[in-house]
C-alpha cells in the first residue's frame, strides 16, 4: 500500500482535509480512509460544504413587504422547473423578478417567466431600456436574495472565475445580497475536477446551495448526482435565508415571572408601595416567550400593557403573589423580578383612617412572606432553575452574594436602585449576574444595557443552563 504524506498534497486540498476530518470528528489519516473507501465503492463525489465567508443577510424589507428575490434561470434542461419554482416562490409570498441567461432562453421564453412572475423579464446586459442606468446593478441590489437555478457547470465557472460578460453573470459578481444556487448538471459534470474546484470556491466565497440530488437524467440511461433540487426545495430554502426560523431554545419549558411592585393595604384607600415599574420583569416575561416558553407573570399594580402570548395575573399584595405563585406551579425556571414590599400593616383598617383629637396613627407592621425564599426552600415542586433579583443601595454584590444564600436560590440579579441610577422606572439598567455552584459564587458583571437588552441577556444564559441540565 503506498503511504500519503500529508505536507506533500496540495495546501488547498490539504486544508480542506483537515476541515474535513475536524468536522467529521476524525483524524485526518481516518479521514483519508473514509474517502478512499467512499471512492472504491464508487459513491458519487460529495462537495463538502466549505465553511463560508461572511455574506451580507437578506434584508427583506420591499415596500409592499414582500421578500424579493431576483431568480436567475441558467441553460440547461431543468430550465422547465425554474418556472414551477417561480410559482413556488409567490406561493410564499415571494416578489420574484427573472434574467434569463441566452442558454436559458432556448428551453423557456421570457414570455412565460414573466407571465408567472407577473414582471417584466430581463435578458440582456446591453437592454437600453432598463441599462440606461445600470439595470444589473439594480437587479443584483433590489432584492433580497438572489437565487441561480438552474445553476449550469458554465454559470458556477463563471462565477467561481469573476466573469460579467453577460447579464446574469454581472448582476451575480455586483451582487451584495446571499446568493442561493441550485446546481444541475450531468453527474460527469459535477464530478468533473474543475467543477469540484469552483463549487468549493464558491461555498468558501459564502455561496448557498441548494442540491444537486441524485436520481435519473433526461440524458436517455444516465443516473447519478446532478438533478436539480425540487422547486419545493429550492423555494423552502430561500425561505429559509429570507425568514429564518426564531431559535426558540425555552420551546416546552414553563417559565414563571413575578414582576412590579406589591400594594399592602393600610385601610380601603392607603397603601404602602415602592417605586418599582414592573418593566424589567414585563421584559423578561417578553424575552422568555420569545424563545418559546410557556410563560406566567404574576405582576403586582403597574401601568403597562400585558405582553401578548403570557398569560398574566394580575395581583396587588404580597401575600396574594405568593398564592399565585404557588398555584402556578411547576415550572421549569422562576425568576422574581417583583419589589415585594416587606412589610405590610398589622391592623389593615376597615373603614377609612380618621384623623382624631388624639394624634397620629402608629401604624404596627408585621413582615410579609418572602416569596422567592419560600419557593426555592420548597421540598417537592421547587423548580431547578430559581432566580432572585436583588435590589441594593449599597454593597452590591457583598448584599446581593449574602442574599443568593439567605433565599437559597440559584441566580441573583443584582442591580444598584439608588435614586442616582434612575434604574426604578427608568428604562436602562446595569446589572451583576450572581451564579451558585454548591458554595462557589461566581460574579458576571454586565454592562450598561436597556431592560430588554438585560432581558434578552438572560433568557439566553437561563435557555443555556436549561440546555445543560437536560
Ligand atoms: N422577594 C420576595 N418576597 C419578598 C421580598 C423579596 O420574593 N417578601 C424577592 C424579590 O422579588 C427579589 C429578592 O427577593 O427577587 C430580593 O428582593 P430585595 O428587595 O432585593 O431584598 P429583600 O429580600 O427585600 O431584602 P432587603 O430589603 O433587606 O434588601
């Protein structure tokens, strides 16, 4: 058997194996014997997907509101499927504005493109009417991906080389949007060495690509790699850059937020507050639900609007909170954003306090349940993830390490609230992530950020600790 040394292949090939090997998890010599065995077995070539430069992100944004793509439609048999595709596209609420290649206008006319696509088609780089100033230039730019199918050997060469001799292969090199192509082609075509060399270039450029698929050829008895992916696929995958799927990493998880501050009655119509505005934990509750969980909010009195798809509970004291909280649970994660007051009035008067001959009224306080502390110290039921907020004036992180261990919970957020910060109804806040781990408390401290910046913050270390408990 002859031996390969690796320093002697070719650095392109060479640095493609060791991507190769990296990212199947094999040295590089096992790699080289997967291959091998691939190529004995006569399995077809696979390109490996490249990892590709940065490209610009589609920017879906047409006046009507529409995604546009500009489809270009090269020569060769699967021409006919282009225009499938075209409806494929609309289906989805797509704009799609046609070139035809010359090639391509030998298997379908401008005529029914531009029927489909109810949009005038174009075809030549040097059309008066729409190069008068730059048309290709509009074509590349006026969208927000642009998509090649079918993408020829001829097309995918030109590319990979930076040519623009003609209308489809300028608008590609001027373009600044993703670029998604669908290649087809004979399988000798694909395997051929120099569209094996051009499709990596391409994919290392951040070209997309859609296929090729294996299966029958319109050449009579050929078969192998080089159908062009289905429309259906092809329009799915533009989907797939033009809407991208939200991560929803909370997706199943039960999420309970308290939120705002606590009204304790003194009589009918006084009350003891504080100046919380409920806008952090109305943020959160925001941030979880869009990461996909299910999500309650106990929130006490405040003046905002309840976050759509979070099912909310409006409460006033702090002993109504703790019922609430309880009977909302399990939960996967709790997070008590809520400024519970801590004291409420031992005697809440039944009639309205009279002022009388004999003085001031010493109202007697007696201490509120703490709520976070009741749920973390909970037997059954207490959920795995339980976060506290800890609002200080002083000391922060000295209080706010004291309190993790006092609540017995797992997170703290701790945030300054002297008057100075404007953090108590402001919108900013600037924020210490406390963590436990057994006795060890680690200190992540954030930088100044708008409440739903902290919130979307948070819901990603909370969807990452979820992740790893699981
Ligand atoms: N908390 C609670 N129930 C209470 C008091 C506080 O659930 N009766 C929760 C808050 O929602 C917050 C955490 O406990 O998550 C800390 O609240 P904070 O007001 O900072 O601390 P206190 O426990 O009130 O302690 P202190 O006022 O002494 O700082």
């Amino acid at each position: 058997m002859a031996n390969l040394t690796i320093r002697k292949l070719d650095d392109a090939v060479r640095d493609e194996l060791r991507l190769r090997a990296a990212r199947n998890g094999r040295s590089v010599e096992d790699e080289v014997r997967v291959i091998l065995g691939e190529v004995v077995a006569g399995q077809p070539f696979e390109v490996p997907p490249a990892a590709p430069a940065p490209r610009p992100q589609a920017a879906v944004a047409s006046a009507n509101g529409l995604a546009r793509v500009t489809l270009i439609i090269g020569g060769g048999i699967a021409a006919y499927k282009a225009l499938d595709l075209i409806r494929r596209l609309k289906e989805r609420q797509i704009h799609v504005r046609c070139v035809l290649t010359k090639a391509a206008q030998q298997f379908v006319t401008p005529l029914a493109a531009s029927a489909l696509s109810h949009e005038r088609v174009y075809t030549d780089l040097f059309d008066p009417e729409s190069e008068f100033d730059a048309g290709h230039i509009r074509l590349a730019r006026e969208c927000d991906l642009i998509v090649v199918a079918p993408a020829t050997a001829d097309l995918i060469a030109k590319m990979a080389h930076g040519h623009a001799d003609d209308l489809a292969s300028a608008t590609l090199l001027a373009a600044n949007r993703p670029i998604l192509l669908a290649p087809a082609m004979n399988p000798l075509m694909w395997n051929n060495a120099a569209t094996r060399r051009n499709v990596l270039q391409l994919r290392r450029d951040g070209i997309l690509t859609v296929g090729p698929n294996a299966g029958e050829m319109a050449e009579a008895g050929e078969a192998g790699v080089g159908r062009m992916a289905e429309p259906t696929e092809i329009a799915a995958a533009a989907e797939h850059i033009l809407r991208p799927p939200h991560p929803r990493p909370l997706q199943g998880k039960r999420v309970l937020i308290t939120a705002g501050p606590t009204h304790e009655a003194i009589d009918p119509v006084r009350y003891i507050a504080n100046r919380s505005s409920g806008k952090q934990g109305f943020a959160i509750a925001a941030a979880a639900r869009d990461a996909g969980a299910e999500v309650v909010l106990v929130s006490g009195p405040v003046d905002l609007a309840d976050p759509s798809g979070v099912s909310v509970i409006s409460v006033e004291s702090a002993r109504d909170m703790l019922h609430r909280v309880e009977a909302a649970l399990p939960v996967d994660v709790a997070i008590f954003a809520a400024a519970v007051a801590d004291w409420r009035v031992a005697n809440e008067g039944e009639q309205k306090l009279k002022k009388t001959a004999a003085g001031v009224p010493a109202l007697q306080l007696v201490e509120n349940p703490d709520i976070l502390a009741t749920i973390a110290k909970l037997e059954n039921n207490r959920p795995p993830l339980v976060i506290g907020f800890a609002a200080e004036t002083e000391h922060l992180i000295e209080n706010a390490k004291a309190k993790i261990a006092r609540k017995g919970c797992d997170w703290i957020v701790a945030n300054d609230v002297s008057p100075a910060t404007g953090v108590m109804g402001g919108d900013r806040n600037t924020v210490h992530l406390l963590t436990r781990e057994g006795e060890d408390i680690s200190v992540d401290s954030w930088p100044v950020m708008t409440k739903e910046q902290v919130a979307t913050e948070l819901v990603a270390r909370i969807a990452k600790a979820v992740e790893t408990k699981s």
